[in-house]
C-alpha cells in the first residue's frame, strides 16, 4: 500500500497573505520528505497564488482552488 501525502492550505490572495505563503511554502519545499500534493484554496487571486507555488514548489503537484 501506498501513502500519499496531501497538504491543504487556506488563504485569501491578498498582499498580506502573499508573504505569509511565501513562507509556508519554502518551508514545504525543505521538508525531507515532500508532499505529493499541496491544494491551496482561495476566494481571490488565484493566478498570483499559482505564479508563487510554481516558484517555491517546483516538481510538486500544486493545485489552487478559487472559492
């Protein structure tokens, strides 16, 4: 069997929460043992939240969700 490793985050697309999710997501990516899946969910800027995941979590699956 094996284990898949999905990380869920929630966030608005607001500039304050940008840097917030810069953060979080550099300390994804340095994790020994990487996710298979990150799905961020957001009610407003989806294309900026996509551009700073495809920078910080490159090789990972990324989905953003517009809420």
């Amino acid at each position: 069997m094996t284990t898949m490793i999905s990380v869920v985050v929630l966030t608005s697309g607001l500039s304050d929460r940008i840097l917030l999710l810069k953060n979080l997501l550099r300390s994804i990516s340095s994790q020994e043992l990487l996710p298979d899946e990150v799905i961020i969910a957001t009610e407003t800027n989806g294309d900026k939240i996509r551009e700073v995941a495809g920078k910080y979590l490159r090789g990972t699956n990324v989905r953003v969700l517009e809420t």
